[in-house]
C-alpha cells in the first residue's frame, strides 16, 4: 500500500498563566488520517496528548503557534509507527474484509435477527 497521511490539530486547551508565563497550551488533540493511493480508502486515527510545562526560554506565545509547531508535539508524545501501522490495518481491513455479514439474501435459510 502507498498511504499518505495528514496530522490535523482538532482542539487545544491551555492555562491562562502557568510558570509565570501566559496562554500556555497544556492539552492537544489531533487527528491523522491516512488514505491508500491505489484504492482511496482512509482510516483516520484521534488522539489526545499532554503538553510538558513550558520552558520560559524556548515559549513560543500561543499567537505564535504554528499547526506545524503543536503537531510536532503531538508526534513526539506519540508513536508515529504504531499510528501508522493501525491506520495501515484499518484500511486493508476495508479493501480485503475478513469479517463480512452473510445476508439472508445469500442463504435463504438464514434466520435474520430483528
């Protein structure tokens, strides 16, 4: 499979002040959605992660925040791998099912629950 993926950023939280400094983001959530070049099929993965106290020498004030900067974040508190490697199995789960409903339409003797 040839899948690309992309990180968005779907929230943030932060405190007003913490260690002296203000606007600090504490809390990010983002989503990474990867789909298959060859089929289209996606898969999208949510994840949430704490961010580490702010280091007064390398703050970047929340105004100045890039996507690309906060989803940095989020990769490093996340293995990129293991993200990945579900995305990769949910979408091949949807080209090649393993585990489709048999319909009474393909037996006529299946009872069909209500």
């Amino acid at each position: 499979m040839d899948i690309s993926y992309e990180w968005k950023i779907t929230a943030l939280k932060q405190a007003p002040t913490l260690s002296g400094l203000s606007n600090v983001v504490t809390h990010v959530e983002f989503r990474c959605t990867g789909t298959d070049a060859g089929s289209g099929e996606s898969a999208v993965f949510n994840g949430a992660c704490p961010v580490p106290a702010p280091d007064s020498e390398n703050f970047t004030a929340l105004a100045d925040l890039t996507e690309a900067d906060v989803i940095g974040w989020a990769q490093a508190n996340h293995s990129i791998e293991s993200i990945n490697n579900s995305i990769e199995e949910e979408i091949s789960e949807k080209i090649t099912p393993k585990n489709v409903e048999v319909s009474s339409e393909d037996l006529s003797w299946l009872a069909v629950s209500e």
